[in-house]
C-alpha cells in the first residue's frame, strides 16, 4: 500500500482557515485520497474522499494536486470542534478494506 | 441513525478471564473490521470479515478470534487475555467498495491486569 506523509501537529485559531497537506508520491492511479479525523476520545470518523478532482462537502474541502502527489484537507473556519487528529489515508477502488492508518496530523484549535 | 455500537465500552479484567466484546451495525454492511490503537503504533488491524461466515487475519491478529454469525455483529474474543492486549478497540463496517465510507464505533479501552 502506498505511504502517505503529514505534519505530527499544526496549530490554528478558531474561525480562521486550516490547510493541513498530506504528501502521497508513490500513489497509483487506481487510489483514492481519504481523509477520516478522530476527535478525544472517540472512534475515527470520515471526512471526505476524492481522486482526481476537487471535491467539496459540508465538513471540508480536499484539494488534490495535478500530478496527485500531493493533497491538501481544507477546513474553511476551523471551530474548537475541530481539534482533532487528521488521518490521510489512500485506499484503491477495487480492494483493500482496511484502512492504514499512518499517524495523522493533530490539530490544535486556539479559542 | 446509521450506528455502530460496542459494548462494552469499558472493560477491567484479569489475565486468563476469557472476555467478549460485541460490535453490531444497523447499516447493513457487509464489511466488519476490528482495529486496536496504542500509543505510539496507532490503529492497527486484527480481523476482517467479508461477509457471514467469511473471516481473515488482519495484522496484528494473534490471541484474538472472531465470528459472523449474522450479517450486524462481529464479536471480538479474547479465549486467555494477557496484559499486552491492554488497548483501545474499535469496531469498524463498510460496504463492499473501497471508496465507501467505513463507519467505526465509540471505541472499548481494555485493561487486562
């Protein structure tokens, strides 16, 4: 499975923006790009998911780089709630159920 | 509400004690994982289960055993725990495709003394 790289921390203040990038150079064409983030003590949650196209939901943005090396999480106002660990995870279409999970980036939200 | 439950979700115990952690899912799906997190090496995962009856090793499997007798629960055991199987646990379910969402539940933290 290929390897997904991320910042151990980032810091933002609430309701300003957080950009937290993930690098995946060794992506095949056939992965998708998933983001799931795990709040305190609770089991990991979905964020969203793309593959080569921007994608948009109510929770986040995902911005994919043209040569998909490289993705980028968007939330547009960060809130306490965020605080979380985000994981970026790549997983192909056709296969692979299990989700490997690296060690994902921990957010922290200042008041 | 699409859920997935664990019970139960905290649980004490001592060496040998043969225990059972229930998983089950509202959602239909074919697809149960169990998954441990430490700290320091994450989640990591133990079982798999395509569907009923169908089950398989996931990393870190050994001490550790599964079912599917149903298509909504997937129970974790544990026939003799040990201190090392101290963790927190997570049930997790998906349909078939890769691109779908997995759904995991609340988390169980065992201790086992």
């Amino acid at each position: 499975d290929a390897k997904t790289t991320q910042p151990n921390s980032m810091e933002s203040n609430e309701e300003e923006p957080v950009h937290l990038p993930c690098n995946h150079s060794t992506i095949s064409g056939t992965d998708y790009i998933h983001w799931y983030r795990q709040l305190p003590s609770q089991g990991p949650e979905y964020v969203i998911h793309g593959l080569t196209s921007n994608v948009n939901n109510r929770m986040a943005s995902l911005a994919i780089a043209e040569d998909r090396k490289s993705s980028t999480l968007i939330l547009h106002r960060a809130t306490l709630r965020d605080a979380a660990v985000y994981y970026c995870i790549l997983r192909a279409a056709d296969s692979s159920y299990k989700l490997i999970f690296g060690s994902g980036t921990r957010l922290l939200v200042r008041p | 509400e699409a859920q997935v439950t664990q019970n139960p979700r905290y649980l004490i115990t001592v060496t040998g004690k043969k225990l059972t952690v229930t998983c089950s899912q509202n959602m239909n799906h074919e697809y149960m994982s169990w998954y441990r997190q430490d700290p320091g090496l994450g989640l990591r995962q133990i079982y798999y289960s395509m569907n009923v009856e169908v089950t398989d090793k996931g990393d870190v499997p050994e001490g550790y055993k599964v079912s599917r007798k149903e298509k909504r629960n997937f129970p974790l055991i544990l026939e003799s725990p040990s201190p090392n199987q101290t963790s927190l646990y997570f049930c997790a379910s998906s349909s078939p495709r890769g691109t779908d969402t997995q759904y995991f539940g609340p988390g169980t933290r065992l201790t086992v003394l």
